[in-house]
C-alpha cells in the first residue's frame, strides 16, 4: 500500500519546490500525517496553519520523505533552508483528505462506513450500532468521542472525529484486520474543516440539533449546514436515516432525499398520537416516516420496553438504557442496520446488551436513591437528562452541572436556566474551565438559574434560594453536596463530563473521573 510523490502531484496537483523537486518519480510515498513526532520514514508531513503556530515551523524535527503545506508554510520552509521536496497545495484542508484517502487505497471503500451526526446522542448510538453488529458475527470498527476500538479493542486516538490523514490510516488498519464495518461518529468541526473528506459512507444517520459549538459555527442556520454536509455533494452517503421529530430534522430529511439512493424518516415522538393504530397511521402518512417508535414502556427492571415498526417490519427491543432520548437513539440505531444490510433478529440481541460509559450511568453503593453520571454539556442534553430521571423517581432531583471554558459562552446562563427549571437542588460547579478563569463561568450559570428561580417565585423574590441554588468551584466538594442532599426516592446526577477521566485547567489535565468521585461519595454517606 503506497505510491510516488509524482504520480500524487500528477492527481492533485500544486506546486514542488525545494532542493529535490525536480527528482520525484522515484520518491515512494507509505503515509502521511499531521504530527511531527509520530511522522515515519516514507511518509509525508502535513504542514498546516494551526492556532498558534504553522505546523512548517516543526518540520525540521521530522525524518518525513517529503513535507505537504501551503503558500505560508512554504515560505518558512524556504527561509530555514529546507532541503526535501516541498508539495505546496492552498486551501490544503479541502483536498487533504482526499490525499490521504489515495496514499492508503481508498480504505472506506473496502467496508460499510456508517456516520452519525447531530448535536446529541451520536455516542451512544454508535455504541448501539457497536454492540448489535458485533452480535450478528460483524467484525465491527469505532470511532468516537470515547476513542476509537477495532473489534473491542482500543487503539489510541484524539478528536471526536480523528484529522484526514489519521482517519484514512485508521481505515486502512481496520481493513488489514478484516473489519466489515466502522461506525463513527461524525463532528460538525469534522465535516466543516474537512476531516472526513475522501471517506465513502454507506449509511448517515442524524439524530437532533440544539444549541453547541457557537464559538466555532456564527449562527445556527451555520451549525446545521455544517451537519448537511454528510447528507448532500461529494460526501452524500449512499443511503440515510435521519429523525424528524423537530424542524431541524425535517429540514434534513428534505435535503437528504434529493441527495441519497434511500433516506428513512424516523419518528419517535409518542405524543404525536393517541395510542390508536389508525391516529399513529395517520401520522405516519403525514411526515412520510418509514420507521416509527409505537410504545415505550419503563419496566420494573429498569429497561425500556421499546416497539418500532421499520418500513412495516415490528421490532421489540428490551432496552437497558433509560430516557425518551435513548428511544430516539435505539430507533435511528435500528434503521442505519436495516439500511447498512443487516439482519434485525440478531442485531436487536446485541443491542439488548448494550453499555454506554458515561451516558446515563448509573452507580450504586447500597444508597437508596437513584445516582447516575452523564455527559450532558449542551442545553438539550441536560434537560433530557433532568426530564428522564423526573419522570421515573417519586423523589426530588437535584444536579451538578458547570459549563467548559474556552468554548460557547451564549449557553452558559441558558444551562443555569435548565437546571434551575428542571431539578429541585442545583450545585454549579467547574467544568473544564481551560484557559478561563472559572469564577466568570460559574457566575454567568449562576445569573441564569437565579433569573429561572426568580421568575418562579413570582413577586415574592427568592427567601430560600439557598434551599435550591449553590455554588462550589471544587468539583469534588459539589459532588459531595449533592450526595449529602440525597434521601430516600431521589435522583441525582453529575452531568458534564461523563466518560472523561481528566479535568483540564489552563494547559494541564488533572486527573478527575466523576464516576469515581460519586462513588467515593456514595460509599462515605453509606458508611455513616
């Protein structure tokens, strides 16, 4: 699996500069990558602009066979006397993953690539997708927020959706080790900055849009279209399933169907019907939708008892994750499979056995109320979760929650709002706070929960705030608050952070799992 320098520049082009370029035809070509420090002899360094330094500026520290930049970068290669040859591309981000997908053979086109997008719910779909393919004999790849596993094996990466050249490299691994399906999640950085360029995808999933990444998207018209991109042009999957239970989702079925070879719609919204057969017909006959969620049922086990009817066929999953979102999630999971080929019998036994880290999770130390940990960080998400666990205790509900630093700040206040609203006990806390000093942070969260509790007080102003609303910058001691509120009946929960196992202040990542946190809390109530 290789190729020459030339017949690359014969195929996209550019310019050669440097001491060697007018000597290419014998220059093999293995890999090629974005870290100078893990670049190999054979391969191409990917020099590109970043924030706070061009990536050229790292090239002399590379043993690369020959270096991939821009105009800027070719510049700085010239003026510290580079002497390899020097492949100048601008706008290299649209045509890098391109690159990367010819030097490793076009990797994506060997196994069914299935892609899942939205603002929430894109991992624990995956790991739905994961879990049931697995069951029916797949030998199945994953790329995702929790890193990236090849059959239940973890190889390590970074980013959500890795860099072209590391995603194409992944592929290629996958298809040395026999994969026959990778399921990845699928950012709106990923597709926006081109990451996922060259990739072919078999199935595109969309699962919801709310309120994310408006530091990096202006609007969120912007947002959404960055989502598009998997359902339209050159990187259009084959085939899509998309939830249309808002208007962002309609919207992307309409754009997905003029694009793709097949596009079901999926509803999961009971409440759009009366629980008659022919309301939910009619319904369907309305939206268009091919699959539809008809029951979902909480069992004295804990599990969903969930009912689906997939372009006529009924399915019944006993689903052992809680939350109407995991309804919607378990369904669009169900249509990609059908979608991508696969037999449902076998894959509804796996996904009947599916765990997700950090989503949802519960922890028990012999406590008498309910303590789960999430990683909702965004708007949506944490009112799902607070809403979920409402409607299945007969206790209060009380949350710790802070929001990240150096990231959207517009969904700070609105964060503090939804806890408020939603749960009876709030503790604001730090995220990752990054560069950020958290004090800002917490009091933006703490504005918008008070603004929440006064507007539900009334006129009668806020004489038992304290009842409800706390703040505590340590993250370990909020945690605690929050355990120590708990009796009998309760729900809490520790949202934010999930699966993480580090918490990063300025430049350092601290080691922090709340998961771990909780229990240690949950473990020194019980011993009381």
């Amino acid at each position: 699996m290789s190729t020459t320098l030339a017949a690359l520049l014969e195929e996209f082009g550019g310019e050669l500069a440097g001491a060697m370029s007018s000597s290419t035809s014998g220059i093999t070509i293995s890999g090629i990558g974005l870290d100078s420090q893990h670049i190999k002899p054979g391969e191409i360094f990917a020099a590109l602009p970043g924030n706070r330094a061009h990536g050229a500026e790292f090239a002399e520290k590379t043993v690369a066979t020959a270096i991939l930049t821009d105009t800027a970068g070719a510049s700085i290669l010239k003026d510290r006397g580079e002497q390899r040859p020097v492949w100048v591309i601008d706008n290299l981000r649209s045509v890098l993953g391109l690159i990367a997908a010819e030097i490793y053979d076009h990797p994506s086109q060997k196994m069914q690539v299935i892609g899942i997008t939205g603002t929430s719910g894109k991992t624990t779909t995956s790991y739905i997708l994961e879990a049931g393919l697995r069951e029916t004999g797949a030998k199945v790849g994953i790329i995702g927020t929790t890193g990236t596993r090849i059959n239940g094996t973890k190889v390590p990466t970074s980013l959500t959706t890795p860099e072209a050249p590391k995603l194409q490299e992944l592929f290629a691994m996958m298809v040395e080790q026999g994969v026959s399906h990778v399921v990845m999640e699928v950012s709106s950085h990923a597709l926006e900055l081109g990451r996922v360029t060259g990739t072919r995808f078999a199935v595109a999933g969309f699962s919801n849009l709310s309120q994310d990444h408006l530091d990096f998207h202006p609007t969120m018209q912007d947002y959404f279209q960055a989502k598009a991109r998997l359902f339209r042009g050159e990187l259009a999957a084959r085939n899509a399933a998309v939830v249309i239970d808002d208007h962002w989702g309609q919207e992307m079925a309409d754009i997905a169907e003029g694009n793709t070879q097949e596009c079901w719609r999926v509803r999961t919204h009971l409440a759009d019907v009366d629980g008659s057969s022919q309301q939910a017909s009619a319904v369907d006959k309305a939206t268009g939708a091919e699959v539809v969620v008809t029951a979902a049922q909480l069992a004295p086990s804990g599990n969903q008892q969930v009912h689906v009817q997939i372009t006529g066929e009924k399915v019944e999953i006993d689903l052992p994750l809680p939350g109407s979102f995991n309804v919607a999630n378990a369904a669009l999971a169900c249509a990609m499979a059908k979608l991508a080929g696969v037999e449902l019998s076998a894959f509804i036994r796996g996904v009947e056995k599916v765990a997700v880290p950090g989503r949802m999770e519960s922890l028990a130390q012999g406590q008498d109320f309910v303590a789960v940990v999430d990683y909702a960080h965004k708007p949506g998400a944490l009112e799902a979760v607070l809403a979920t666990l409402r409607g299945q205790v007969s206790g209060r509900v009380g949350v710790v929650v802070g929001c990240g630093g150096d990231r959207d700040s517009s969904k700070r206040a609105i964060m503090g709002r939804i806890a408020a609203e939603q749960a009876d006990y709030v503790v604001i806390t730090d995220d990752n706070p990054r560069t950020e000093d958290p004090a800002p942070i917490r009091a933006a969260m703490m504005e918008g929960a008070r603004a929440e509790l006064l507007k539900a007080a009334g006129e009668a102003g806020l004489a038992d705030e304290s009842a409800h609303l706390v703040e505590e910058g340590d993250r370990a001691q909020a945690i605690k608050l929050l355990v120590e509120w708990a009796r009998p009946g309760d729900a809490i929960v520790v949202a934010g952070k999930g699966h993480e196992t580090g918490q990063i202040v300025g430049d350092t990542v601290y080691e922090f799992d709340d998961r771990k946190v909780l229990a240690e809390a949950l473990a020194g109530k019980g011993a009381k």
